[in-house]
C-alpha cells in the first residue's frame, strides 16, 4: 500500500497538477484525487508508472523513500499540451475577459442594492472557482488573495481604472443599511463575443444562485471553501484545491471510475 501523504509530497515537490498525473496513469481526475486522499488503491501497473515519473524505484514508492533529487523522467520531445498541465495552477488572466464579464455582470445584477463591490468580488471568484471545479478549464483566471472578508480579485482595481479612464465606468458611493457602498454603473454594453455559449450559461447560473445574498452572507459562505480555507492570510487561493471541495461548495458530480 502507497501513503498517499508521500504521493500528494512528491507531486507537489515536483511542480506537476493532478490532471497531468491523471492522465500519466490513465484515470480521471476525480479517481486520482481519490488516490491522493488514500479512499482509492493504485494497481500494480499504475505505481509502477508513478515510480518512472519520479524516477523511484517501485520498493522505495511504496516504503515512502524520500528522495532529495527528485526529478521527473519526461521524453526529450515533450508535448505542449503536457507542458500547459504542469503549469494549470497558475492563473491564466485574460484582462480583456474580466472586463467583458465584470461589465456584463453589472448589466445583469449591479442595479440590485446589495450588489457592491464586496459582493462582486465573491461573485466574480465563485464564477472562475466553480467554472475550474466543472470544466477543468479556467474563465478568467484572475487571482485571488485570502483576505478577512474572502476572496479578493487583485486585478479588480486595474480593470475598474481602465474602464473609469475610457468613460466605459462610473464608481459611486452609495448607503445599504447605514453602511457606505461601492457600486458601478456601466455605461457601456459588454462586448459578450469574448464568452462562449458555456461560459455565458454558467456565469448567468451563479448569479442566479447568488446575486441575492448579501456582502455578509457570501463572505461567509467563500470561508466554508476548500481554496479560502487552505490559503495563507494575504496569498493567492489555489484554483487545484477547488477538487477538494466539501460538499458545502462543490458545484460538480463526481463519477469515479
């Protein structure tokens, strides 16, 4: 039996994403977070291809042998598309993208009077989070810091200043239950030919699920999720850990092979 502890250690040492494990051994990538969880057993076959990533012997895998020059065996020829599945947690931002889906975010929901800008922050990270847990592609790919009050998109500030300086944004101060309020009114249309039919479906369904709720509530509900959870105080949230989501969270249905 392989500790999965010392599986999860080597595969974050080496840099590499569950969905290039995954793929490597044959499985989805639901089956192998469930092997890193330790609620699934590898075959035989399969520990002996995860031995040859990290270039261990099969004995030393399962003794977890630590290995302090660990490196990957990959072919001299290497794929892009395996080069982009080593890379996939680091946030692909598309800054034209946020601009589009902030303002037509604003078209749908921002004349709604809780719909400020804390609200907005956890609408867009819910967007991108939940779009990464179902598809196992990234919307916007903005980052995400853990802060008091949730998840806080970093980019926010610059795409609000550009569209301000082209006259595309208002910012205005507003009061909701005595407390002063962000909000913005758009004055332009979003250019919605950036978003496909898919990423248009989802962004309308989480802003059905939860335009409604207040700053407090979905603050509260962002720090009941896995990324906000298992991120350091005023670090970027992982887009991987969504697939460690609680039920409390999660937006997919696992099939497991």
């Amino acid at each position: 039996m392989i500790k999965h502890i010392f599986l999860l250690e080597l595969r974050k040492v080496s840099g590499l994403s569950q969905a290039f494990m995954a793929q490597k051994i044959g499985v989805s990538r639901a089956s192998y977070i469930e092997i890193e969880k330790g609620a699934k057993e590898l075959t035989l076959s399969q520990a002996q291809k995860i031995a040859e990533i990290f270039n261990l012997s099969l004995e030393s895998l399962i003794a977890g042998k630590k290995n302090s020059e660990i490196e990957v065996s990959f072919k001299k020829e290497k794929k892009k598309e395996d080069l982009q599945e080593i890379r996939i947690d680091v946030p692909q931002k598309n800054l034209k993208k946020f601009k589009e889906v902030l303002l037509y975010i604003l078209e749908k929901v921002g004349s709604k009077p809780n719909v400020g800008m804390t609200v907005l922050y956890k609408l867009l990270y819910f967007i991108d989070f939940d779009y990464y847990e179902k598809f196992e592609e990234q919307l916007i790919g903005a980052t995400y810091i853990k802060n008091h009050f949730g998840p806080t998109p970093v980019e926010f500030k610059k795409i609000v200043e550009n569209l301000e300086s082209k006259g595309e944004l208002e910012t205005v101060k507003s009061k909701y239950f005595l407390h002063e309020q962000t909000k913005y009114l758009p004055r332009r249309q979003p250019d919605i030919s950036v978003l496909n039919a898919q990423e248009i479906k989802h962004i309308d369904e989480v802003l059905s699920r939860l335009s409604d709720k207040s700053a407090t509530e979905l603050s509260d509900y962002s720090h009941k999720d896995v990324p906000w959870i298992s991120a350091e105080e005023g670090r970027p949230l992982s887009y991987e850990s969504v697939f460690y989501r609680t039920k409390d969270t999660s937006v997919r249905e696992y099939e497991f092979d």
